[in-house]
C-alpha cells in the first residue's frame, strides 16, 4: 500500500473514531470478562441465538424482495422464487431451517439459564426479557408458517386459531384479531404478513435491546458452588470462540438447506377437506398433544378450556421463576431442579408422543 | 247408531268394491287447489287410518306423497266428497252421486296423472319450470303405445314413480332417481316371464352393472352418469334405432359423435352398417376403452372388421404405437419428477407444464374416432414432445440437485477452513 493511501485510511479511520469512538467500544469488549467454568459452554448459546436471528433477519430481508402477500400470490410467489431466482431456494431453506433451529437454541438457552439459577437476583428482568424473546420466536414462527399459503399452513393456522378463540372472554376477540375475520382468509394472510415483518420485528428489537443492555450490566452469572477457574476477555478470546461455534451453525444449515430443502406443498385451497395428519410445528406439538390428550370435560368445566389455563398458568409461572425462587441452600436447589427437570419432561414425553405413536395426531 | 268399526267395515268394502269396478269415469278437468281441511285431516284419511292392509297402506305413505305435500287430497284423484264422509256415514265419501272414482284401471292411469301434469296452467302454480309433456312424450313409447292398444301390462307412471307416496326425482328414495332408474326398469326388463310376450331380452341391467357407466354412477356417486332414461328416453321410452347409436352416444360424447359423423361426410361411406359406436363399445356393458382395444393385437376390436394387409389395418397398428408411446413417455416423464420431488426439488411449474402431454393424450384417444392418421399423429406429437420436455424438465432438476451438493461441499470446505484458522487464532492469541 502506498503512503498516500495509508495516510488517506488512517484519515479517515481517524475522522470516524472521532465521531463514533470505536476505541471505547473495543475498550468496553477488551475489559468485559467471561467466567471460565465447567459451565461456560452454555453462555455460547445466547451468542447463537443472536446469530440466529440475524440469520433470520438477512434471509427474510431478501425473501422479502420476492414474496406477495395475497392469498393469490403467495404460493405462487414463493414458488417462483425456489424455482427461479437463483439461490432462491437457498435463501427459503436456510430461513426456514434457521427459524426451527433458533426456536431450539432458545429453548436450550432458557433451560440452561433455569438450571444455572442465573435468573437470581439481580438478573430477574434479564430472564423475563429472555422469556419474552422465545415468546416472540415463537409467534414469528406461527405467523411465518402460513406465508406460503399451502395446503398444510393454512390448516395448521386454523386449529392454532381456534385455540387462541377458545381463551376465555378475550377468545373471540383474539380470534377475529388473528384472523382479520371468523375464518382463515386472504385477509388472515396479509395480517400475518403484517405481524411477522412489522409488528414482531420492532417488538423483538426492543426487547431484544433491553435484553443485551440486561446482559451487558450484569455480566454472566456463576453458579452457585461453582469456583470460577479464572476469565477470558470477551475480546478477542470468547467472540472468536463464538464464532466458531457461528461457522458451525452456518455450515449445519447450509448442509440442511441442500439435503433437505424446506417442502412448499400444495396451494392451500380453503375449500377442501383438511389432510389427514395436520400436525403444528414441533415447538407447539406438546402443547396441541395435551390439548388432545385432555377429556371432554373435567370437574364440569369443558377440557380445552381446562388445558388452556393450565398452559398459561404455566407460563406466567415459569415467567415469574425469579420471583418465586427466593430460597437458599441446597434443599431448594434441589426442588427448583426437580420442577424443571419435571417440565423437560412433560414438553418431551408430549412432543414425542405427536411424532411417534401412530394416530396420536 | 252404526258403530265406527262398522262403518270402517263398510267404507273398506264401498272402496274395494268401486277399485273392482275399475271403470268409473274420470274427471276432464284438474282438480283445483281448494280452501277446505288439510289433506291429512279429511275424512278419507280419518277412516282409513282406522284400516288395515291395503286399504292403510295409502294413509301411511301419504306423508311422504309430493301430492299430499303440495296441498292436493285422496278424492283430487279418486274423486268423492271427504266432506259428507264427515257427517258420520262414510259411505256417502264414497258416493258415485258425489263424484267418487274409485280406483283407476292401469289403462285410465297416464290420462289420470295427465289431467295435472299436461296442464301448463295448473302445473306453473307449483313450479314455473315443470316440464308439462310427459303424457305426449309417453304416447309416443313403446308403453304408451301398447297402453293405448289395451295392453293392461305396458308400464304406466304408477309402476316407475309409485302411487301413493310418490317423491319427487330428486329424492334419492324415489325410484326415478337416477340411482335407482336401473333397478326401477329391472323389475320389468329382467322378468322373463313378464318380457316373453314382446320378445324382449332380459339381460339389460346385468350387462348395465358391468358397465363404465354404472361405475361411474354407483361407485363414482356421478349422477350425471347414464342410465337407462338417458339413451332410451323416460316417458318417451323407446329403443334407439340403429341409426341414431350416434347421436345418442353424441349427447354426451360430443366430439367422439362429431369426428364419426366427418368420417361419413369426408369419405363418403355409409357407417349404419357397423352400428356406429356399439360396434366396438357394445350397447349396455359398456367397457371402459384399454389400450389393447385400439391396434391389431390380442382383445383388438378393430381386427373383428379389419384384415391384415387393407388400410385400417394399418391404421390401427400406428395408431396404437403412437397412443402406446405418448402414455409410456408421460408415465416417464412423471416418475422422473415425482423421482427429484421426494429428492426435494421444486418442480411443481413442471408438473403443471406435463399437463399438456395427458390434454393431448386424451385428445389423441378421441381422435382415434376420426380414423384419421395425419391428425391423430400430430396430437399424438405434441403429446410427446410435451412428455419429452417433462424428462428434461426432471433431468435439470437432477443436475441442479448435483450442483447443489457440490456447492455445499465447497461451502463446507471454505467454512472448515474458516473455523481452523479462527481455532488457531484463538490459541496464538491465548499463547501470548
């Protein structure tokens, strides 16, 4: 490089370090430490989440320029785009793959937090922020599902529907707030549409944001009875580790994305019976085997009703685990431990259940 | 005071009596829609619910009866006045003084239901639509023309639509409907003993049941599917003559009918001969068309006319092996995609495009019924080289599969490489 360029980019380098100040930034990552332990493998994973979600956000940037969000261009729009833009198909693969294994990775990182008790004062809000981040993941999942417009999505979406219209009170609100109307439409569609490109985004980001800045204050949390060995810098040292673990992230999903391309199916037709076999997505088959699973009635009160407020009861439970777990010692380490391992179970047993016994959906 | 199970008694033997009798005079005109006690409460269905046998049977069916339903009563038919049967002696319901009827003779029936249903005036007042030349058309059928020669057996409206609790066409209990038109001509036609005196065979329904047709009808729930009435006419019944076989077949095979009639015109040869399509489809057991019937091999119908060595024969072999290809080349052509489908291509487009190969397949297979080689081959071509595209369509979505993989390889290389060098960067860095 010639003198004069180099003295141009230091110029320049000079001109945007005096307006932005990445020195302090790279300062600030220098001095963040990160606890070595024998469980510091799983602070890679809110890494991998976030690396996730930018996966999600490039690819679905990029689908964005391509797909119609009508219910008579959709289809038809995704089609052409896996057909005939080049790279189209690898753009809506690795989006779809992404999305079902960002929806994992969250559920590993949340359990881990839960088993590492990291959710303890004074992390509360960082573990309810996070709780609300999968929360979203999955409803971008749910709205993202019936984008297509096929057969399977939009059969799916009507139970998922019908299940939000069975809450009480606020169900047939939250019906006609879902579906833009009593029945799965174009209008559902768009409304969709609306949700997943807009309304979840800016949301997410916000959450998201606090969620980081929650992190960033309060640094990671060592388990209890857990010695520390010593710590690494967040710069260069665990970025790069998380990098690679990024690399193979990316390589997994391209891997997928070539063997396994994501299915477009058939054009959904409102008009036509339902296929057999409609399954939801696997991050909410536990939730629709129970449903199933549950009778007509219990105590008098119809059964779905009974599995909805026992899901949700759960959920502001588990939202609200920070608070509830004030105990010291090992004896309530040891029944916090239990629940979770107790609820692990229950997702698991249920979700196989869907994917493994015949008949069962 | 006459009791009322004697009075039921008497009212019973009155109407057995005047059904004997069988001649008692019908009325010229149709009954009128009157003001007066539903039909279900006059006194003729007050009396005879008390009966039993035949003389209950027309009380029970009436709820179902289109007649009854539309507001029309027993005496609309049977004359009689249902009024002075209220006033204690039924006999006076059942008064020949009063208008009573009795019970058509089969002969009076078609005049009977006529008085109604060949009245446009009356019939518009219950459905503006309703066809109202049934007794003309009937006059003109092979049972109408031996009722009017005093035939006493020929088929009159009562042995199809039934009497008393007679439902409309549409009712898929009423023998007419067309599920049940088969089994309704069957009871006639396949009775030996009841044909005998016409000469008649026998064989019909059990030919029909064998048929495409009536699987079309009876397995495909197609009601659109043909029976008997739709080549031999309902109320007009008649067999078509051996001229019209076309026509017939042509009301709902259009084109097959039309390219047959051009064969006739273009060459000039007279086609009445071979009894037009029954030649090679038959008559009742209509077979659905295989491959093996057009050509000059085993279970060919056109070797039952053509010898080896004149045109048709000819004919026939080419047609056979441009039909045998096209169907050989689509069935290729879509095992292929389905093949890079389940590989988890895309290629729903393709499918939609091969589309063109099965149009011209079928119109390949109808213009075999214009004998005409030069046209039957270019469809045939087209087909095939829509079927040929098909192939490709799937061979590309094969190589783009391949170039896929090999992509992948080389993304998972540069990738690898990526993570070494960040791996060992990590441990310089951490070495110092």
């Amino acid at each position: 490089m010639s003198t004069a360029l180099q003295d141009k980019t230091r110029g320049a380098m000079g001109w945007l370090e005096e307006r932005v100040g990445f020195s302090q930034i790279l300062e600030m990552g220098r001095h963040k430490m990160v606890p070595v332990h024998r469980h510091t493998v799983w602070y890679y994973l809110g890494g991998m989440s976030l690396f996730l979600f930018g996966v999600q956000l490039a690819t679905g940037i990029l689908l964005l320029l391509y797909y119609r969000p009508s219910s008579e261009e959709a289809f038809e729009s995704v089609q052409f785009l896996v057909t005939k833009v080049p790279f189209g198909w690898l753009i809506r693969s690795i989006h779809s793959w992404s999305a079902n294994l960002l929806v994992f990775v969250l559920f590993l990182h949340m359990f881990s937090v839960f088993f590492l008790r990291a959710y303890r004062r004074p992390r509360e809000l960082t573990w309810v922020s996070g709780v609300v981040l999968l929360l979203l993941a999955l409803a971008f999942g749910f709205s993202g599902y019936l984008l297509p417009w096929n057969t399977l999505a939009f059969f799916a979406t009507q139970v998922g529907t019908e299940v939000a219209g069975a809450v009480p009170v606020a169900g047939g609100f939250l019906l006609r707030l879902l579906r833009g109307g009593e029945q799965v439409t174009g209008g559902t569609l768009t409304r969709f549409y609306g949700f997943h490109v807009a309304v979840l985004p800016a949301i997410t980001t916000a959450v998201l944001g606090l969620h980081l800045y929650l992190v960033q204050r309060h640094g990671m949390s060592v388990p209890e009875r857990v010695q520390a060995r010593a710590a690494m810098p967040f710069l260069p040292s665990f970025l790069l580790r998380d990098l690679v673990g990024w690399c193979a992230a990316l390589g997994c999903l391209a891997f997928l994305a070539a063997f396994f391309p994501w299915e477009l199916g058939e054009k959904a037709d409102p008009f036509a019976p339902a296929p057999a076999g409609i399954k939801p997505e696997w991050y909410f088959a536990w939730m629709f085997q129970l449903l199933k699973l549950l009778p007509a009635h219990v105590l008098g009160v119809e059964g779905e009703l009974v599995g909805i407020l026992g899901i949700s009861a759960g959920g502001v439970l588990w939202l609200m685990v920070p608070f509830l777990d004030r105990g010291e010692g090992r004896r309530s380490a040891l029944l916090w431990a239990l629940m979770g391992w107790a609820a692990v179970a229950a997702i698991a047993s249920l979700t196989a259940m869907v994917y493994l016994i015949p008949g069962s959906s | 005071m006459t009791s009322f199970p004697r009075k039921a008694a008497v009212l019973a033997l009155t109407c057995w009596a005047a059904a004997a009798a069988g001649t008692a005079g019908l009325a010229a005109e149709p009954p009128s829609l009157r003001k007066g006690p539903l039909p279900m409460e006059t006194s003729c269905v007050v009396c005879h619910r008390e009966l039993d046998g035949a003389a209950l049977e027309p009380v029970t069916r009436a709820a179902d009866d289109v007649h009854f339903q539309k507001g029309l009563a027993c005496h609309d038919c049977h004359g009689g006045d249902p009024e002075a049967g209220m006033d204690g002696d039924p006999s006076a319901a059942h008064d020949e003084a009063r208008g009573w009827k009795g019970k058509p003779s089969r002969l009076q029936v078609p005049e009977l239901c006529g008085r109604c249903h060949a009245d446009p005036a009356f019939m518009k007042r219950f459905d503006p639509q309703e066809r109202t030349d049934q007794l003309a058309e009937y006059r003109t059928s092979g049972h109408g023309r031996r009722n009017a020669a005093g035939d006493a057996q020929a088929a009159v409206c009562v042995d199809c639509h039934g009497v008393h609790g007679v439902r409309p066409v549409t009712d898929p209990r009423s023998g007419v409907h067309p599920s049940r038109v088969a089994q309704t001509c069957a009871r006639c036609h396949s009775d030996a003993s009841l044909m005998a005196p016409y000469g008649l065979p026998t064989r019909q329904h059990e030919q029909y049941q064998a048929s495409v047709h009536a699987r079309a009808l009876y397995e495909g729930g197609d009601t659109s599917a043909p029976t008997c009435n739709d080549c031999h006419g309902s109320h007009g019944a008649v067999p078509p003559g051996v001229s019209s076989v076309a026509n017939v077949c042509g009301s709902c095979h259009t084109r097959e009918a039309t390219l047959f009639r051009e064969i006739e015109a273009r060459k000039g040869m007279d086609l009445e001969a071979c009894i037009q399509c029954l030649i090679c489809h038959s008559n009742h057991e209509v077979k659905p068309p295989t491959p093996e019937m057009l050509g000059v091999g085993e279970g060919s119908t056109c070797t039952g006319c053509h010898a080896e060595g004149d045109a048709g024969w000819a004919g026939a072999a080419t047609m056979a092996e441009g039909l045998g290809r096209l169907r050989r080349r689509l069935a290729e052509a879509s095992e292929q995609l389905d093949a890079a489908e389940h590989a988890g291509m895309e290629v729903g487009p393709d499918r939609f495009a091969l589309q063109t190969a099965s149009d011209q397949l079928v119109e390949a297979r109808v213009l075999v019924h214009s004998f005409d080689i030069e046209r039957f081959s270019k469809a045939a071509a087209e087909g095939i080289a829509a079927a040929d595209e098909g192939v490709a369509a799937a061979g590309r979505a094969f190589r783009e599969l391949r170039s896929r993989r090999n992509g992948l390889a080389l993304s998972l290389v540069v990738i690898a490489a990526v993570m070494v060098s960040l791996i060992l960067t990590i441990r310089r860095i951490e070495r110092r």
